[in-house]
C-alpha cells in the first residue's frame, strides 16, 4: 500500500508531553531533565534553543529547568 503524511485535528501537539511530564514523580523529573541536559550539551546553541522551547510549550516548569541545566554547563 501508499504511505501517506497528513495533518491530524490535533490544535495542541504539545499537550500530551506537558502532562507525561507533570505526571511524574520529583525524582523521575530531575532524571529527565538531567539526561535532556547530558544529551543536548553536545549539540549546537540553535538546536538546543529550539528544544528548550517546545519543552516550554509543552510545560513551562520543563522549558525553564532544561534551560537552566544547559546555562550551568
């Protein structure tokens, strides 16, 4: 069969990783951030920029603690 790319109804494509997110557990969080942190570390300031503001749509807590762990390192 075809594949085929089409748009769903979906107003809000960052709803559902701002409530996994707001579902975990503190320490489950600090991990998460910690290993978004690690990871983006390595990658260039637009890209990392990019991330750090769909986390912030999808949670602002999430968008302002993956930006603070990326300006400590």
């Amino acid at each position: 069969g075809s594949v085929e790319r089409q748009k769903i109804s979906r107003t809000n494509d960052f709803k559902q990783a701002g409530e996994q997110y707001r579902s975990f557990k503190d320490w489950e969080r600090n991990d998460l951030i910690l290993n978004l942190v690690t990871a983006l570390k390595q990658c260039n300031p637009d890209i990392q920029e990019r991330m750090v503001e769909h986390f912030t749509q999808a949670d602002p807590e999430y968008g302002k603690r993956v930006r603070e762990g990326l300006a400590q390192s």
